[in-house]
C-alpha cells in the first residue's frame, strides 16, 4: 500500500515554515503532538505519484496545490508496512481556509449513532523545528529532505572559466 503527499514551505523573514493538517475527528480532537502530517492519500493502481499527491492534497485541504516545481522528497516507510511519498512545493496558502472531506465514524463508540468527521480539521504553517515536534514521527525524514534540498540551493555554482 502506498500514499503520496505534498509539503508546501514558504519563507518568511529568513525561516523556512511549512504547511502542516491537524487529523480530524474525535480521536486526534485534544492531541497536538504527532497529531499534525503533510496532505497525502492512497495512490490509486497505476497511479503516477506525483500527480496523486497533487490530487490528494486538493482533496484534503480543498486548496489546489501551488504551481511550481515539486522537490522530490523520498519515500518513508511505516510500522504498518505502508509507504509514503512526499515532494515539497513552494507556496504561501492561506491555511485558515484548509476545508477537508469528511468520514463516518460510530461516535462515541458502541452508541450505534454515526456521525460525520472532517478528515483534516485544521492547517497552519510552523518553521521546520516546532514542525517536527508536531508531525507523525515517521513523517520527519520529509522535513529533514527538505531542509537539506533547500541548503543545496543555496550553494554558490562554481562559475568554471
């Protein structure tokens, strides 16, 4: 099983902040840390990568991903088995209008009353530090990516003569 993701970063005053969703629903409601991830859904079979990421990302935020190129992130693995891939894209996105999609849940347990959950209950943009003291553990290998890709363009280019 696979997932694909985009984190959106942006500068600000010299800080590069990423754009990060809390998980809906009642389980994640009062939990802050490792309750926030980057956008990312199921790929479908045959699926590119690249272009679900941007699907999915469009589907729980409801904000369409921002143009430009996308840095390839790698690939994660969960304890489940599960494999994530993530490219990061620049944009400054309005996180106060993150609108997800919803999922039933049986609430509260063993009630028989099902009830409706946004799947993304929230987006806010953090620097990368307070970001991984917040993201899903298996999840930070991204922000560490990130940071060193961005390193990487600030390198000076040889000019060779």
């Amino acid at each position: 099983m696979r997932s694909a993701g985009i984190l959106v970063y942006r500068r600000r005053r010299g800080t590069v902040e990423v754009l990060l969703v809390h998980l809906g629903g009642p389980l994640w409601a009062k939990k802050d840390a490792s309750a926030w991830s980057i956008p990312k859904g199921l790929l479908e079979d045959g699926e590119d990568s690249a272009q679900a990421a941007k699907r999915e990302f469009q589907e729980e935020t409801g904000l369409e991903c921002p143009a430009g190129p996308m840095l390839d992130l790698g690939e994660v693995r969960m304890k489940s088995g599960k494999r994530v891939c993530a490219w990061a894209v620049e944009g400054d996105l309005d996180a106060s209008r993150v609108r997800s999609n919803l999922f039933t849940l049986e609430w509260p347990p063993r009630s028989g009353k099902i009830k409706e959950f946004p799947e993304i209950d929230r987006g806010h943009y953090f620097s990368v530090t307070e970001a991984a003291s917040k993201i899903h553990a298996y999840q930070k290998p991204f922000l560490e990516r990130l940071v060193e890709r961005l390193r990487g363009e600030e390198q000076p280019k040889s000019n060779p003569q």
